[in-house]
C-alpha cells in the first residue's frame, strides 16, 4: 500500500511541471511577430553628417549638442512578420507611417518584403525619396558561424549567429529553433530557425521581436507587394538607382545606401 501511495505522489508530483515542459516543446510554425527597428541617432546622424558633408568638421561638435538636447535618441518604428512553413511577410505594422523627421533620411522606413522558401525568391516594396521600387531577387547570401551563447527574445531562447554582409558588415543574429520556419525580419534568413533579433553594431541599426503569436496565417495575411505595371529590378541595379538618386540630392552615403539596402 505505502508503495503504491509512493509511486503515485511521485506521478502526482511529475505530472505538475509537464505543463510548462510541454509548453516550451510546442513549436510554432505558423504566426505573425511584432519586430520593433531601431537606430541609435545619436551614434548614426555624426556618420551621416561626415560621410554627406553637410556641415564642416568643427561644426560637428555644437550641431550634435544641440541635436542631444532636441531630437530623441532612437529612431523607432514597428514591423509585423507573418510566417508559416512555406513563405513570410514583413511590412510595416502601420502602414501610414512616415519617417523620422528628425533623423532627415527618407529612404527604408515603409520596407515591405516577401519570401517564398519553396522557390528561393524575394519579393521586395521600397520607398525612397517618394519613389518606390519592386525588386525581385534572391534572399541575402550569408555564411553565419554558430556560437554557443543564447539569450531570451519574447519568450524564446535564442542562440547566437555571426556573418558578415557584403563581405564588411558584421552582422548579429539571434534564432529559436522552436519556431522552425527559417526566416527573420527583413531579407535576414539562412538559420536553422526563426530570426528574432538582428544587430548591425556598426550601423548602430538593431531589429528585436517584442511579441510573438501563434496564429493561422490565412490568405488575409498576406499582402504581398504588387508591382502592377511597374518594372522589377534585382538588388544591383537598385544599389545602382539609389546611389545615382543620393549623388544627385548630395547625401552620397555609405551608411545610408547600406540602411537602403536592408
């Protein structure tokens, strides 16, 4: 009888953690994710104003002081990722956004980004300077290297990734496996689960999941970009019409043609 009552206060005892056992072993494979994006004015705007030589090198001091005191540090805005097994879409969660006036570069901030996983394409909506561009292409080719450290993101544990963007830009990528559609926020993919996290240190850019549900993601979800009768282009001749189109409004910028290229 002892045993018997012993054998089941263990079973009884068990059976109080497997919820949240359970709970964490569900993966999800379908959902949308709220991404918050955000760049580090304060660290961005002395690149921007060097690189476009919009004031002089003694200037720099008292404009940026003066820019502390006035302009918020962060340039915000959220994203919404909708995914299931077989494509995303990433767009702006408020499709009227406009973009930070305080920051002055009117280029990337309404980026709207399809991904079909079954063909390897991507289908990419940009604005810039109140023109806007359909580019079909393939996703960003990165070797990410694996490391061991993790970190929780929304929820999820995260495992860390580095690669390098265009050969020089040192990217940081933090994924979960329990999301296994392998994608991320904007074009960011290539991991052996969901992207919840992008740092561009360099850039001071930062892309961070606030939120995540699990959802059917119906055809209602899906807005993909439609170019109608607008001419696709790949992602260099974009580069090429972009840096054409900064040369011509003076802001030749490393740091801005890159946040274009996203």
């Amino acid at each position: 009888m002892r045993k018997s009552i012993h054998i089941f206060a263990i079973i009884a005892l068990t059976s109080c953690f497997l919820p949240a056992t359970a709970q964490r072993a569900v993966f999800v494979n379908s959902g949308k994710i709220k991404f918050e994006r955000r760049v580090n004015t304060f660290a961005a705007m002395p690149i921007f104003l060097k690189e476009t030589r919009t004031i002089t090198d003694d200037q720099l001091i008292t404009f940026m002081k003066d820019y502390r005191n006035t302009a918020p540090q962060f340039w915000a805005d959220s994203f919404e990722l909708y995914f299931n097994g077989e494509q995303s879409l990433y767009q702006p969660a408020n499709p009227d956004m406009n973009y930070s006036e305080t920051f002055q570069i009117p280029v990337a901030y309404k980026n709207k980004v399809y991904s079909n996983f079954s063909d390897g394409t991507v289908l990419t909506e940009k604005e810039a300077f109140e023109h806007i561009y359909f580019i079909k292409d393939g996703p960003k080719q990165l070797k990410w290297k694996l490391t061991e450290e993790t970190r929780e993101i929304a929820g999820y544990e995260c495992h860390r990734a580095n690669a390098l963007l265009f050969d020089s830009i040192y990217i940081v990528a933090f994924y979960t496996d329990e999301i296994p559609t392998h994608g991320g926020p904007e074009s960011f993919n290539g991991l052996p689960g969901m992207i919840l996290g992008v740092a561009i240190p360099h850039q001071h850019i930062t892309i961070f999941a606030q939120s995540i549900a699990s959802m059917d993601t119906g055809p209602g979800s899906w807005k993909v970009p439609a170019p109608g009768k607008s001419a696709l282009i790949n992602n260099k001749d974009f580069n090429i019409k972009t840096a054409d189109m900064l040369k011509q409004f003076g802001l030749t910028s490393a740091w801005v043609q890159f946040f274009m290229d996203l």
